[in-house]
C-alpha cells in the first residue's frame, strides 16, 4: 500500500518545527503546510518523560514530514503544541504509512 493514501488527507495544518530551547524560550523553525486527516477526540497519551497527558487532536499526515515533539501546529485556526509524534511504518508491508501526532 506504502504512503497514507491522499484522499483521506482531508484538512490542511501548519506546523512549525521545534528547534530547541533558546535564550528567550523554545525557537521553531519556517512555518510548513502539510495536507492531514485530524480527528478531534481527547485522549490519553504519554509524553516524552512518560508523564500521562491529555490530546485534545489526534493529526496524521505522510510518513515524510517533519513534525518534532514541541513543534508549534496551528489546525482549524486553533494552535497547539505536539506532545508525541509517532512514526507508523510498515516497513514494506501493505500499510498505510504516516505520522500520527498528538496535540495538546
């Protein structure tokens, strides 16, 4: 199957890359815009400290982009910040692959 096929990337969400702490607080990258699915469910997930923590929006998108934990994405004119950024492939198989990332 490879990439997550296009027809299911349905909305359009800007992501700016987390680049690192700076002297006046966090610094992200170029504002990108990608094409993803966004389901709007509040779940539970873990952070990178393994902290349980509430996502209000769930965002998948293709395999290749680039969308760090701490990353700045604004969906739906809502902005918020990636908690988990998971990379889903299937190494060949026949699977959708994507990024599946948590938002705050």
């Amino acid at each position: 199957m490879g990439s997550i096929p296009a027809f299911l990337l349905r909305h359009t969400v800007e992501i700016e890359p987390f680049e690192g702490e700076g002297p006046f607080g966090p610094e992200f990258g170029t504002a990108v815009t990608e094409r993803a699915f966004v389901d709007e469910k509040r779940r539970l997930v873990r952070d990178a400290e393994g902290a349980e923590v509430v996502s209000e929006t769930t965002v998948y998108m293709r395999l290749a982009a680039t969308c760090p934990a701490g990353s700045r994405v604004t969906v739906n004119g809502r902005t918020s910040y990636v908690i988990t950024a998971s990379r889903r492939d299937g190494g060949g198989l026949p699977t959708p692959d994507h990024l599946e990332v948590a938002l705050q």
